[in-house]
C-alpha cells in the first residue's frame, strides 16, 4: 500500500505486492501503475481531527491517495505465488522471510469522535486506519483520551492484518505518535509474523522509503529500553565503520540466531547497510552499554513509594492532603514529573516561585483591612476555585521560602482546610495535592550517588539498591528536617529523590541535543575515516571516531558566544503613512536604538499580524479615542518572537544574548501600583506602555523590550507560533479563564474559526471544555470540528441560532466568548445563556453604540454575568505557551513577509484571511 498526500510527502508507507523478497524500484512503479486509487479529503492535521469518507464529503482541503495493493487474481501467477509463501534459501535449506512485507491498507474511518457521544469505542483498527490518512499527534492523544486506560493497554499491541499496531505507528516516522503508543504498553519490541522482522529494524529500512531521516524514531525505541541485538551487531559495532553495499559477511554473521537469519536475507543485509547510517549505528553501540531506563525505572527517581501515597489518596477519603518532596538537582525532573502527575489526572498544576516568597501575605494574601485583601493572590484564588475538589500546587525551590511561610502552610498542610483571605469562607483542600521541590539537599544525594552510583547504575543486586534507597529516602528527611521546621517535616507524606544522571545517561542527554542539531545540519562534508565535520549553521561539528564532539565558530557565532553580536545602526520597519483608510504601512529605513538600563534588544524573526494592529494603522479607533501615540514613530506590532541581540544593564542576570525571547501588547509595566503588585491584575496598570501603540512595536528588524516584562519562549515552540500566542493566543486563553466554565461544561464561541476563535476552539478542548463553535460556511465547520468543537451552527443557514444552542445544551451553554467585532454577536450572547451564565467581551467594534450586556430584568432574573477580557498577564502567557510546548495548541498560520503587511491588512478587511497571519522579519 502506497500513501502519500499531494503536497507533502509526509508519510510514505512501504509498497509492495512480494511479500517474498526484495522488490526493486521498477517493479515497485509497475506494481503502482496496476494498483487500484481511491481518494479521501483530509483537512489539515490539527486537534481533534474529523476524517471523511468518500460517501460523506466536504469541499477538499487537500487531496490524500491511496493505493490499493492489487489482489492476487490480478498479479503474474509468480507474483501471486509470492503473496502466500515464500521460497526457501538453496544456500542455507532454510524458509526465508523477504524484508519488503506489506502494511496493509486500513480504510480511513468515517469519524473520530468516539466516547459517550460518539460514533463507537476504542478500536485499534480505526486510529491506525486514521494514521494512515493523515492523522498526526494530536488526533492520537485527542483519540486516546476519550478511553479508559485499562481498555487502550488491553488492544494497544493487536494486530492488524497480522501487523502489529505499533508498527503502523513507527511508520508516521513521528516520534510523538510512537510515544503516545508506548505510553499504553504499546510493545517497542514487537516483531512482524511471520517474518520475525523487529520493529526497530522496520523503523531503520523505513528510512529508504520514505526518503526521510528515521532516526528520531530509532532514538525513541531505544530510549524507551527497545533492545539493540535485535540488529546484529555487525552493522554497528564499532560505529564508525563503513559498511560494505551487501552489508556484513556470512562470516561476521555466523553467531547470529536463526531466528534474525530468518529475516535476514542477502537483500535484507544490503537494505539495512544502506540505511543504518552513523547516527543511528551510534544510538545502537550506545545502547549497548547503557542500561535499559526500565531496569532503573524506581531506582531513578523511587516512585513506588510516591505512587502508592498517590493512589492511597485517591481511592481512601481523607481529610489529610497528600504532601510529597521531590529533592534533587536542577534540570532533573523535579517540575516535569509535577506536569505528569497534572497531565494523569487531566489537572494543571498551579506552579508557586518561592524566590518571590518570604511572608505569608505574599504566599495566600492579605486579610482585611490589608489593602488589595479582596483580589487575593494566585494560591488563594486556586484553593478557591478547586474547593473540595482534585488539584495540585507545586511550590518551587522550597528552600527559599521563611519559617513564617512554613507555619502558614501548617494548617492546609494538616487538616486540610483554609480560609479565603478574601472573605473569610472556610475552604475544603482536603484533596490538594501538594509537591514540594527544594535542592536544599543536592549535597546528600551528590554524595550518595558519588559514593554508591555504580551500585545504582550498573549493579544487579536488586535487594543492595532497595536497601541503598531506603537509606537515602532516611537520610533525606533527616535532612529535610534541619533546613525546614518539625511540624512541616512531620506532615510530608513521602520524599522522592531524584538521583543525577548516571555517565550513560548524561551521554544519551547530549546526543539528543546532538539529534536536534542534527536537523539544522546542512553540507555534511567526509574529512576522514575517523571523524565526519558537519556545519550546524555557522558552527562546525566533528564527531571523532571515540564519539567526542568538538566545535568551532565562525565568527559571528563566536561574538554571539561572548556576549558581543554587531548590531546594525540601520534597519527595516513598516512605518504607518497617510490615516483613516487610505493608511499604508511600507518598509523605510530607521535607526536601531540600544538597549538602556532594565531593556534587552531582540532581532525580531517572526511577528504576528492581529486585528488591533489593522485598527490602528487605519485609526478604526479613533471614535473612542483611541490611536497609535507618537512615540510609536509609526511602528505597529505587538506578536513578536525572537533572539535577544544586546542586553541592558541591570538585566545581565536575567537575560543572556541568544535566548528566545516574546514581545507583547503590554510591553511593560510599573511594577509597584495596586494592579501590579496584587499578583493578577498588572493588564491594569495604568503607566503601562504598549507595543505598536504607546511604543514602536514589532514591525521591525530589532525591538526593544523590556527585561522584566519580556517572555521567555520554552522549547518546542517555534517563533512563528509563538508570536501569534503573544497577543492572540493568550487573548483566547485568557477568556476561556474568565468565563469560569469549569471540564464537562457547554461553551458557546462565535467567530470559533477566526484568527482569535480558532484559538479559544484548541484552549477550550484542552481544558475540558465542550465546544460549541458558531461561524459561517462549510470550510469553517471543517476546520472547527478538527480543531476539537463538538457541535457546529452555521450563522448563515441558521434561523434562530440561540434556540439552537438550548437545544443543544439543554438550558443555554455556561459560557459565551463572543469574539465578532459586531452588533448582532453581543445581542445574542445573553439568549444564549443558562442561569448563571457568564458571557466574555472580547471583540472590540467600531461602533461606538455597541454595547455589552442584557436588558436588566432578563439580567436580574437569570443571574447573568457579562465581563471584559482583554490580553493576559505575564503568567497568563505563559501558560498559553506551554499549552503549545504540550503539543494541545497550535495556531493556524497563513505565513508572509513584513513587506506584504499591507496585503494581509486588507485580507483581514475582507475577511479572507485564514487563521494567523504571521510575518517573516
């Protein structure tokens, strides 16, 4: 079966009708040309995917073909022969199993919304069939969801047409699939009857079909403890060696199983020399002398204790909360693993800096008459908001907080109740989850591992290693104990040490790094037999025969090491000329400013182009007076991701040159006013300066920024997403928040596939929310459903559209975000509503006799409530990123550059602009 999409050859899957031995280029063609096409329309891969079948079509996003390997009646009688057995080798006198066997065609399922509401459940067959069409990541772990985990792990190593169903999997040649299958027990070492041929082998050829780089997929496999002798070691130790075209000799084979040998024909030997190059013969002689991860899985990190204190409080009432300490160097896990007890029980952990931390006014608030006591701060509003419910805080580098801290924590800590500052309300947090990370004791586990690491790493006495971890976990709280009080340590539930990595480990750590570079290498230049130079951008790579990496700069790359970059005096900006609509924005020459004192310099690389920037360039906001002030020298912008270029004094410990860096609609604050410092509120500050309004903004080379405000971008999102979350993501996140529907409740999203809707549709989903997107046209509605909405109304064939959401929810959606800048969408939000119901202000009209709200008796009566949102604070962007990091968001970008600024501003007019627009600087 052949699988391919007509703009990318994203996924290509192994074809071939001989099931009995190698098939060569030609005869693959011929087997295409006499296969039977069908078509499926796919749209583009993004959350919550819906995938049509060709009796239910939509208007095409784009075309997928699958070809049908031909049946049996329509090959050559030799051909067809082949299909069902295989000819034994003269040679060896044994059946030998050919190396090009077929992954069969697995129909595209006419849906995948399974569940409660949906079409059917879990069905092994349906998600592969599914990946076979397109689907990426997310689909999965949308899919995946919907079920109880004991239903996936009992189908997750079935096979499909005698395929098991990881091996489909592997053949997305997309790490993440790989994983979210592993994840429920999918068998990393599973083999292909009746070949015997090993998944890691599979994922190693695939490589030649899909002309593409597997390695990613072998470094999973193998980090995941996928065994390395399932490849002869002929092929890879040492490393370095090049192998012959027809791969090993019989001699160098001879000590292999006949088992592997059954697979391993001659133009096996030759497909597996071709594609096992030096990355990936270095992650197999690598894993050869490291020790499997599950070997060492509780040695790591000792959860079993933490797990049974974990499901001991789930399933056994209590009033005491569960306090667990998780001790042990930076960058080792601490906060990651607090992520992964979040992501288990679909809950996001409330993450408390205690550097910031040294008064309990600070940690839970003020009470009254204290001033700013009524807003509370983050804690306090979380405890509130999950009163009597699951949730977990992770308090942060502990050991920075006071003994005041401590003894305000005794009580939530004990009992489990705490009182809002607020108002005084008795809290039930009886069911908080409490994770406390302190490196206040990195020297004990330091010793430990420097006196015992080589019982821990390498040893096989399982009893000496559970005495030895026993001992630490004592040591640990006697330690715990002088840093902190004896009433905190007596109310910690358990300690878990996370030891530093082992030499092996570390190493595996640093090639990883060395794969990610490895996607950035252009040119790879052979030097000699021992070493190969690469050029990752202006650095050059030498891996030497020992594996030891050296590199040289060029030298820029050698100034941006050292702190000193050139910056240009001189640079590109859009500037606004003219006003009103006939406004332009065309690129001019201006200067580049240095940073002062508190402000970092970024070399602006992408920048989001949102409807206010459209606003102000063409004064639609004049009427409230409201337009880009002259300090802004005409330079609109607010959605920019970067590289910062010089640093500010003052800012030298914050910021380094070459970190990733965001820019903002708020650009920076005051940081001492009563909406700054009441830790929720800083959007308010009323001496704020505003990118591309207040200030000049992103629509230029190099921006200045401030160093407190700044946003960090986090790994795993790129600049072009990240410039769009600045403004546009976090605004859609930021109204999901304020809309205060809680996981299972309804969600009414007008304007759903918008540049801001189509936001709120993926934050919406990942928070558990039930979507309810309005828009108009059948390309919305398809884009909608894949990005995870549960029903779809179409404004434009839709004659009474709130009567349609009480039939849908029963009695009116909990929340309304109405996103369209008109009349008729804040007219409506209201009769759309139950009692109770909250809706969020978001678009912002032209017209000034717009208003939001309800008429005061229907207000009154049902308990309406209607707020504004506007943007987020520095925390809200934040987490919209990580939403991003976690692979649930992703924007919908239509990608230009900053000259075609005009273009896409009349696009956005016209309402053709599809999701995003986002600018190469």
């Amino acid at each position: 079966m052949d699988y391919r999409m007509d703009d990318t050859p994203a996924h290509l899957y192994p074809v071939s009708p001989n099931a009995g031995g190698h098939t060569n280029s030609s005869s693959r063609r011929t087997s295409r040309a006499s296969s039977l096409r069908r078509e499926f329309d796919v749209a583009p891969s993004s959350s919550g995917q819906q995938i049509k079948s060709p009796e239910n079509p939509d208007p095409p996003v784009r075309k997928v073909i699958v070809v049908e390997p031909p049946s049996p009646q329509q090959l050559p009688a030799q051909a067809s022969e082949n299909l069902e057995s295989s000819a034994p080798d003269p040679e060896s006198g044994q059946e030998q199993v050919g190396w090009d066997f077929v992954l069969p065609f697995i129909p595209a399922p006419a849906s995948l919304t399974p569940g409660p509401g949906g079409a059917s459940g879990f069905n092994i067959t349906t998600i592969v069939g599914a990946l076979q069409h397109g689907a990426d990541e997310q689909v999965v772990q949308t899919y995946f969801n919907y079920f109880n985990p004991m239903i996936i792990e009992q189908h997750i190593n079935d096979s499909i047409a005698g395929v098991p169903a990881i091996f489909f999997a592997a053949a997305t040649n997309n790490d993440r699939i790989l994983r979210a299958f592993i994840a429920f027990g999918g068998d990393i070492n599973a083999v292909h009857e009746p070949s015997q041929v090993p998944l890691i082998a599979f994922a190693i050829a695939h490589s030649e079909t899909i002309e593409k780089d597997t390695s990613d997929i072998v470094a999973t496999l193998l980090s995941m403890g996928a065994t390395p002798r399932a490849i002869p070691e002929a092929f890879y130790v040492p490393y370095f060696r090049d192998l012959a075209e027809e791969g090993p000799s019989d001699e160098e084979l001879k000590d292999v199983a006949t088992s592997t040998m059954r697979w391993l024909n001659k133009e096996a030997r030759a497909k597996l020399a071709r594609t096992v190059h030096l990355t990936n013969r270095y992650n197999l002689e690598r894993a050869l002398k490291t020790k499997r991860p599950s070997a060492r899985h509780w040695q790591i990190a000792q959860p079993q204790q933490v797990l049974s204190e974990l499901l001991s409080n789930l399933a056994v009432p209590s009033k005491r909360p569960l306090v667990l300490v998780f001790a042990g160097p930076s960058g080792h896990g601490k906060t990651e693993m607090a992520r992964r007890l979040g992501y288990l029980m679909n809950l996001q952990p409330l993450v408390v800096d205690c550097t910031i931390v040294k008064r309990e006014i600070e940690l839970f608030g003020g009470r009254d008459p204290y001033i700013n006591a009524a807003r509370g701060t983050p804690l306090n509003n979380h405890l509130a908001k999950y009163h009597g419910e699951r949730s977990i805080v992770f308090l942060d580098e502990f050991e920075k907080t006071s003994s005041e801290v401590h003894q305000a924590l005794l009580l939530p800590f004990d009992n489990g109740e705490y009182q809002d500052r607020r108002n005084g309300d008795k809290i039930d947090c009886s069911k908080t989850i409490w994770v406390i990370a302190t490196n206040a004791l990195d020297d004990k586990i330091r010793n430990f591992c420097q006196e015992h690491g080589a019982t821990i790493w390498n040893g096989d006495d399982e009893v000496k290693q559970a005495r030895l971890m026993k001992a630490l976990s004592k040591e640990l709280k006697e330690g715990f104990l002088s840093h902190f009080s004896a009433p905190v340590t007596g109310r910690i539930s358990a300690f878990m040490p996370f030891l530093l990595f082992s030499p092996g480990e570390q190493a595996a750590i640093a090639h990883k790094y060395l794969l990610e570079l490895g996607r950035k290498v252009r040119d790879p230049v052979k030097l000699s037999a021992d070493s190969e130079e690469r050029f990752v951008g202006n650095v050059r790579l030498h891996i030497h025969r020992d594996a030891s990496i050296s590199t040289s700069f060029t030298e820029s790359e050698l100034k941006m090491a050292t702190q000193t970059v050139s910056i240009p005096k001189e640079q590109l900006a859009a500037v606004r000329v003219g006003g009103g609509d006939s406004a332009t924005a065309p690129l001019k020459t201006v200067p580049v400013t240095l940073p002062g004192p508190g402000e970092i310099l970024v070399k602006i690389n992408w920048t989001g182009l949102c409807a206010s920037d459209k606003s102000l360039i063409h004064d639609e906001w004049a009427g409230f007076g409201v337009s880009m002030q002259p300090d802004a020298n005409g330079i609109a912008g607010h959605e920019g991701a970067g590289t910062v270029v010089a640093v500010g004094e003052g800012e030298e410990d914050r910021w380094k040159v070459g970190d990733r860096a965001g820019v903002k609609w708020i650009a920076s604050t005051c940081g001492t006013c009563e909406f700054c410092t009441n830790g929720v509120d800083e959007c308010h500050c009323p001496t704020q300066k505003n990118s591309g309004f207040t200030i000049a903004g992103t629509f230029q080379q190099y921006c200045l920024a401030s160093g407190r405000y700044t946003t960090r971008i986090p790994e795993g999102v790129t600049d072009e997403e990240a410039g769009p979350i600045m403004c546009g993501g976090v605004t859609a996140y930021t109204a999901c928040k304020r809309s205060n529907v809680r996981p299972g409740q309804w969600i009414v999203l007008p304007g759903a596939g918008g540049g801001l809707g189509h936001f709120a549709v993926q934050y919406a989903r990942a928070m558990g929310m039930r979507v309810i997107a309005i828009d108009g046209g059948p390309e919305k509605e398809a884009l909608c459903k894949q990005l995870g909405a549960e029903f779809y109304i179409d404004f434009k064939t839709t004659k009474d559209i709130p009567a349609e959401v009480v039939k849908i929810t029963t009695y009116g959606a909990h929340g309304v975000i109405v996103f369209p800048a008109t009349k008729e969408g804040y007219e409506s939000a209201p009769h759309m509503l139950r009692p109770g119901g909250r809706a969020v202000a978001v678009g912002l009209p032209k017209d000034t006799s717009v208003v939001a709200g309800a008429p005061p008796l229907m207000m009154a009566l049902k308990k309406l409530e209607f707020v504004g949102s506007v943007v987020g604070t520095l925390k809200d962007v934040e987490e919209a990123l990580d939403f991003t990091a976690r692979g649930l968001v992703h924007p919908i970008l239509t990608k230009g550059e900053l000259k075609d600024l005009d273009h896409y501003c009349q696009q956005m007019i016209q309402g053709k602009l599809v999701g995003r627009a986002v600018l190469k600087v």
